[in-house]
C-alpha cells in the first residue's frame, strides 16, 4: 500500500507533542483523539494553560495557498465579531510544518449542535449567516474550489464507475441514474438563472456548528469554497415540505438583516442534495485504503449499500422533477 493511501502513518503521539512544541508550547501528555476521517485532530493538554485543538492536514489534499486561505477567510470573519473558531498565530503564522506534516493550532470551544426547526435557533444562525456571506461577497477566494456540478456531481460518478465500485449487478442501473441526475440537476440549475456566488463556508452542518449560551460557534472551514448562498443554508432545514418551508422562513428573517438573498437559489437546493450524495460515495471511495475509513464505514462496500444508494437517488430524481420549495411569509 502506497504512502499517499496511509498518509498519517507516523503521525503518532511523540510526534503530535513535537510539533506543538516545536512552537514554543509545552504540552502536558494528555492527548484526546478527536472525531475527524479528511484530517486528524487531536486535543493537546498544555502545562500552564487551556488545552490546545491541532488540526494535520492530510497530506496532498491542499495546497498550500489553499490552507492559508482557509486560515485568512476564518480571521476575517473573527475579525468582524462572528463566533468562528480561527486558528491562532505563533511567529506571526498560522500554517506550521512538522516533518511531512502541515498543522495549525486552534482554541478549544465547547458547545452542541443547535435545535433545528426551532424557530428562535434557526433565525440566530440566520443572523450569523448573514453576516458571514456579507463578508464573504466583500472579496474573491484565488486558491479554494468552486462548487459545480462537474467537480461535485459529474466526476464523483464517474470516479466510482471507472474505478468498479459499484457491484457489477448494479453498474448498469447507476449508470443510467446518474446520468439522468446530472440532465435533472443541469435544468433544475438553469431555472435559477444567474445567481451570484460568494465565499462560503461550503459543509454548515448541524456538526460544524457548535451551539453554546445561545451562541452559535462555526468551526471546520476546510470546505471553504466559492458558491450560491443557499449552500450555506439548505442542510440547517428538514423534515416535509411545508416544515422545511417553514424553518426556512424562519433562518432568512435573520439573514436578510444582514444580506440579501435571491429567491431563485431555492432552486438549488435539491441538486445540491444531489450533488452531496454523489460526492460523499466518492469521498468514501477515494479515501477507502485510509485505514481509518474501513473501521468507520464498514457497510461500504456491502452490496445492500450501494442498493440503498440507487434507492436514495431514484427518489432525489424525483424530487428534482418537483417545484422548488416555496417560502412562507
């Protein structure tokens, strides 16, 4: 098995307390795994002060333009008074190399995931989200992705074709899904016209927000990206339709305190559904010889996965032939 398949190989505890000390800090021992598969992180005890959060980058992933982006969007976002967890500085930088390894250093912030579909919780993080893309359509990202449907929808599916992940009984029919997602998702996007895309923070999950004091903390820019607004804002909201409709309502009365929001981006939302499905199977598959990631998917490769896999896409194909969802005022 190649290096670039098993790229934490080496990254053991001896090595995490050098490189944190390598920056002047002195670490206690304490090390506590945290929940991360793309990178690794890891929280640090420090004599003498908090615990410290170190984030490795995988390897390959990035470049390294691209981290100090990432780094530079967070600081300005703090900069502005938003809660965003951003890396800290040591010698005026952010981004640190230790051996093969790229890290940066974060605070440690307690919380939980917001109660979504609760009014008052949906329009505070509407309020926050529109302060962030605020900032965000103030100035490009140069160095980060921009969200669209080849790189998130079209080359995920061709990735996991070429590369025989899908059982053989079932190629056929992925095949011929897929490729009427991708025409679904082309005329659902039309339909939206010409939106504008900003700067966002590209994976705003329930598990990147970390809810506290009637705070809501954003953590985890590594997906930063350029994109439509709605990007930000369609995984906040579930359930029906109507209920989605509502809690939707409810997060714009925040955010367009602070910035406006096209109403043709609802458009979006379904083959941006789409567009995730596709591209978490093949995040999957490429990251498969990680050793990390056969412990913690198992089921991957289990054809009753990959069954349930065209089942969810087949009724995503009919959601993308519905009208889009309507807001309530």
């Amino acid at each position: 098995m190649s290096a670039a398949a098993r790229p934490f190989d080496g990254l053991d505890p001896s090595l995490i307390c050098d490189a944190v000390e390598s920056l002047g800090l002195v670490t206690d021992g304490r090390l506590l795994a945290l929940n991360s598969y793309e990178n690794r992180v890891w929280q640090i005890g420090i004599e003498e002060g908090q615990p410290l959060i170190a984030k490795f980058y995988r390897p390959g992933r990035w470049t390294e333009e691209a981290i100090r982006e990432e780094h530079q969007f967070a600081l300005e976002l703090a900069d502005h008074g938003l809660s965003v967890v951003a890396p800290l500085a040591y010698d005026e930088q952010t981004l640190h190399w230790h051996q093969e390894f790229r890290f940066a250093l974060f605070p440690r912030r307690g919380g939980h995931a917001p109660e979504l579909a609760h009014r008052p919780t949906l329009e505070a993080l509407g309020r926050v989200l529109g302060r962030m893309h605020a900032i965000g359509a103030s100035a490009s990202f140069s160095d980060r992705p921009t969200l669209s449907i080849d790189q998130h929808g079209r080359a995920p599916a061709e990735y996991l074709l070429g590369n025989d992940w899908i059982p053989f009984h079932l190629q056929s029919a992925f095949e011929t899904l897929s490729a009427h997602l991708l025409e679904a998702i082309e005329a659902t996007w039309a339909r939206a016209g010409a939106f504008q895309t900003i700067r966002l923070h590209g994976d705003c999950h329930p598990g990147n927000i970390l809810w506290r004091d009637d705070t809501a903390h954003f953590v985890d820019l590594d997906d930063c990206m350029t994109g439509p607004a709605v990007q930000d804002l369609w995984m906040l909201i579930s359930g029906e339709s109507d209920e989605r409709s509502n809690q939707l309502g409810w997060l714009l009365d925040g955010y367009r305190m602070f910035h406006s929001f096209n109403p043709a981006e609802l458009n979006l939302i379904e083959p941006l559904r789409c567009l995730r499905m596709l591209h978490h199977q093949a995040w999957l598959a490429r990251r498969w010889e990680d050793p990390a990631f056969p412990l913690a998917f198992p089921w991957f490769t289990d054809a009753r996965h990959w069954e349930n896999v065209l089942q969810q896409l087949r009724e995503q194909l009919d959601e993308l032939q519905q009208p889009p969802l309507q807001l309530v005022f």
